[in-house]
C-alpha cells in the first residue's frame, strides 16, 4: 500500500480510539449511511450507553450503541464490491410482483448498500460497500465523479443527436443536464460518460429527442470498470482500484469546496 493510500484509508475509516462522531460509527456499522444514521439519531431511535443520542455526539468504541434496541458492531473489514447487475433485478429492498432484487442475486453474506442505482431495465456496473463514509462521498452530486454507459437506441444516430446531448441543458424535474461526453459506436448505439445521476437519465435524454433506449450497459464509475464480469457475478475491488478511487474522491471532495467557497465569496461581494 502507497503512503498516500495509507492516509485516506484512514480519512475515510478513522479507526480513532480517541472517538469519532456517533453518525459515523453507525456508518460503519454498515447500517446505514451517515444522512440515514443522523435520521435515526434525530428520531430518537438511537442510544449511547442507555441515553438518548443527540446529533454531533462522539462516541468511543467502548461504549454501546444502539438502534432501536440493537447493539451496533463496527464492521472491521473494508468491503467494496464491483457487481455486474442483470437486467430485470432492482437494486432497493422493496419488491413489487415478484421482482428479484440485487441482494437476492449476489447472496453476499454481510450486509452492504449500493452506490448510484441502476433502475430495473438497466445493467452493468453496480458498487456495493459497507463502508457509509464512501458512499456518502460517491453519492454527492456536487463531486461530479464520471460515469460511463453503453447504449443501444430505436434508431440510426445521427450528428445532431449527439450534439445536442453533449451540449447539455436538457430540462429534466426542474434541473437540467451538464454537458457530457459522447461517441457513436454503431449505427444504432453510442458510448456516453455523465457527471450526474438524475433520475432515469440517459433514457429522458434520449426521449427528449425522439429516441427510446432499447438497452443501456454501466460499463464505468470512477476509475472501476465492468470488465468481462458475467451478469449475476461480482468480484472484490482490488487494493489499488481503492486507493485510486480514495484519491479521487479525496481530490473532487476539495474541488467541491473550493467552488462553494468562491460561490460564497463571490455572493458577498456584490
């Protein structure tokens, strides 16, 4: 393991016998993420040691914490998967109709959430973690971290379908798409890479177009690709896929700040 990979494992896990906030270690709990965690606390729902929690607290970890009457263990191990989701499977827990989801597919052992969903008509690359501190980090859409896709369309593209998606400003629930990376890679399917994650993107870009998605593949997140996963299967991210992965979360995460803190500059200067 690198120096610099060594440092953001340790941003990310703070393994801190000094205490860490309490939202955190219910995070690596691998209950929930952190967002989740301070909903529970402000419900009420969690206790330290037999109080009530408040929001901020910090706990140590020879305290007991506990979510509606169940005491929480800190998962030890760092697990982050790369799923190859099939078509047809969705990813959350609730199932209408028979659906099969993403956690019946895989019958991983320990408990782990993904990260960026892919709706049910969709497939490919899916992450899975039990670590609520990356996928709090992968799931802010300021960050911007690409995605990459595989599409296949109703129809020939043409050049003005591919500029006008990457272009962007497409209206899609009251915000509108940032320009993108796109390649045609057959008459009827083309290679696109996002910044963002709205809802059933790709296939609402296409329709604002006239084009139906006929069936769309994440072949990319970050710097971690499908590769030759079979659909149904998943494999262990490897140490250094982590490590280049903590480091471009670590670099978006400062990128963001930066933005916001010239926003707010810029805000009070006028």
């Amino acid at each position: 393991m690198t120096r610099e990979g060594s440092h953001l494992e340790q941003e990310f896990l703070q393994r801190k016998k000094d205490g860490v906030r309490l939202n955190k270690y219910i995070s690596d709990s691998g209950l929930c993420s952190r967002r989740e965690a301070d909903r529970l606390i402000e419900a009420g729902r969690v206790r330290v040691d037999g109080k009530m929690a408040h929001p901020g607290e910090k706990v140590r970890e020879d305290q007991k914490i506990a979510v509606d009457g169940k005491i929480l263990q800190r998962e030890e191990e760092m697990i982050l998967l790369a799923v190859n989701k099939p078509r047809g499977v969705v990813c959350t827990t609730e199932k209408k109709w028979g659906d099969r989801t993403i956690a019946e597919v895989i019958q991983y052992p320990k408990r782990i959430f993904y990260m960026g969903r892919l709706d049910k008509d969709s497939e490919g690359l899916l992450l899975m973690t039990n670590n609520g501190e990356v996928l709090d980090q992968m799931m802010r859409g300021r960050n911007c971290h690409e995605k990459e896709y595989r599409v296949w369309v109703d129809q020939p593209v043409t050049k003005e379908f591919l500029k006008g998606m990457a272009k962007g400003g497409i209206p899609i629930d009251r915000q509108f798409t940032r320009p993108c990376r796109i390649k045609q890679t057959g008459e009827n399917h083309f290679s696109i890479t996002l910044t963002q994650g709205l809802n059933r993107q790709i296939r609402r870009m296409c329709e604002y177009f006239g084009y139906r998605v006929t069936r769309l593949v994440r072949v990319r997140v970050m710097n971690i690709s499908l590769g030759d996963l079979k659909a149904g299967e998943y494999r262990k991210v490897t140490r250094e896929e982590q490590e280049e992965l903590y480091r471009l979360l670590s670099g978006q995460e400062k990128r963001a700040d930066k933005r916001q803190e010239n926003a707010w500059n810029t805000k009070n200067r006028e």
